[in-house]
C-alpha cells in the first residue's frame, strides 16, 4: 500500500515523520476526508478548493493552483492502491517541521500527505436511523476552518459513545451548530434548516450538496440557527457528512430528550444524493 508524501509515492512502511512536525506539537494543519465510490472521488474539486481555503485562513502557503499535481497525485493514489469499490482518501497538510516555537515563519516549507482506506457505506445506519447525543459546543470560534485540532469534536464524540449515540450534536448554549464531525438539518412543517455557513460550523460538502438537490427538488432550505427547543419539536432531523452521506436521527440523549421518526424528506434527499452518487 502506497501513500502521498509530498510529490512522492511511497510504501506506507517508509513514510516517516519529523519529530518537529507543527500538526504534532500545535495541531498546526488542516485536512480533507474525500469520499471514493467505485474507485471514482466524489466531489474532489470542492474538497481541494476547501483545502485552499483552509490553508488561507491559516496562512499556510501553499498554491494548490500552482500545484494542480495534487488533483492528479490523489487520482494516481486511489489508481495505484487499487482502490476500486467505496472508501476514501485522507489529505493533511501542516505548516510544516521546525524547532517548537509558536511562533511560526513563513519561510517553513508546509508538508502534504495523503492515504486511502476502503470503507463500506453505513447502510445500517442510513436505513435504521441514530441516536444522538446532546453536548456543549466547547470549541473555538473558527470551526470554519477544517484543522487537525480536533480536541472539541474527539471529547464530544467519547461522550456520545459513552451513552450509546454515534454521534455528539453540539449547541452553544440554547443555538445548535453542528455534529462532532457532521453537520445537522431538521425539518417542520415541509421546510428545511440548517446552521449558516459562518465561523461556528463547517461548511460540509455533503451539506452543500443537499441544500442543492433539496432546492432542485422544489423544497425550502432556510440557512438560520436554529435552537434545541425547536429541534426536539421538529418532524424529521439528520446529519450529513462525506462518511455518514445522509443518516436520519431516531433519538436524542444528553441535556434534552426526545424521540423521532425517519421521515419522507429525510427519504426523499438519500435517494436524491444516491442518483447524485451513480
Ligand atoms: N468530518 N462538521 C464537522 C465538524 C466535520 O468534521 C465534518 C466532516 C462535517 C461534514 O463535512 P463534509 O460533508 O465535508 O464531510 C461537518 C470528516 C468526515 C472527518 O473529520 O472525518
């Protein structure tokens, strides 16, 4: 199995990492969770212009204009580690390796890896529904920026499993903003909600991709925070992500509690994505 390191292509066994590596010391990097289904990446383009983004808004320099070899780096990666049915690709890039210091320069060179994994889609749970688990949203005010710095949305997701959810639904105070990794949509009355795409959420492709097919669909999306009261009351509720696509929530655990059922629009948006998928 062969991993990106850099421009390179090597054995996994031989990818070794500096002991001065930023991501390591400050968390100091950012990264994409690409989906592969039959050996074809979904969606690559808004992944690496994500990625740009985030490296923008870290003042990480790196082009990925200048280095249109990335697209083709994860192509040959999925090619080469014949990864021909559903999994996904994995890319970090961190700032870079020098002596820890915080304050970083900006003459380092920043570092880019990338492996593959096969994964099954979670049919199981798309089909059955979730329960979730409701908790403080203890991060930092830039979750718009999708780093490696994940302390947050890891202590968020041991507490879920902790109580049996798969998944943390966070909220500050009485706003909720979004899953430990994934984003959140409920629906009332036939009209959708999700948080805005601002600095407390991250603006998943998955849900950029549904708000688009729900509104081909005819159906009202309304991009407003939305609190817990007013989820618990919802008629259908989800979550979205590059892993989880579509998954119905069934039952809400932690501060509030509350059941619910799978509904048509919950329905209606899996197939919509499969048909945006095939
Ligand atoms: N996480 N919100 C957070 C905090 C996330 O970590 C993710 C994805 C999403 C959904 O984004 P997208 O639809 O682009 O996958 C929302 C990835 C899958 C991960 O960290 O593994």
């Amino acid at each position: 199995e062969k991993v990106l390191f850099n421009d390179k292509m090597i054995d996994r066994e031989n990818a070794s990492f500096s002991f001065d590596d930023r991501s390591m010391y400050f968390g100091d990097g950012v990264y994409e969770v690409i989906r592969v289904y039959s050996g074809h990446p979904y969606k690559l383009e808004m992944h690496l212009q994500r990625l740009q983004r985030s490296a923008d808004e870290l003042d990480i320099p790196y082009s990925i204009k200048e280095k249109q070899s990335l697209k083709k780096s994860v192509m040959e990666l999925i090619d080469t580690n014949n990864l021909n049915g559903d999994g996904y690709v994995y890319l970090q890039l961190s700032r870079g390796a020098t002596a820890r210091d915080h304050l970083y320069e900006r003459h380092i060179e920043p570092f880019i890896f990338a492996f593959t994994k096969e994964m099954e889609t979670p049919l199981n749970q798309q089909e059955q529904g979730i329960a979730v688990y409701l908790t403080e949203d203890i991060r930092w005010l830039r979750c718009d920026i999708k780093t490696v710095n994940l302390l947050g949305n890891v202590l968020a997701k041991r507490q879920a499993a902790d109580h049996d959810c798969s998944e943390a639904i966070q909220h500050r105070g009485d706003t909720v903003t979004e899953g430990s990794s994934s984003n959140l949509f409920i629906v009332k009355d036939g009209q959708l909600k999700t948080h805005p795409a601002d600095n407390l959420i991250l603006n998943g492709i998955t849900r950029q991709v549904v708000i688009d097919l729900a509104e081909k669909q005819g159906l009202s999306v309304s991009l407003t925070a939305f609190t817990t009261e007013e989820m618990l009351e919802a008629d259908e509720a989800f979550i979205t992500s590059t892993i989880n696509e579509i998954t119905p929530i069934i039952e809400w655990r932690g501060t509030k509690h509350g059941m619910m059922k799978i509904g048509p629009i919950t329905k209606q948006l899996q197939s919509e994505l499969q048909a945006d998928i095939e």
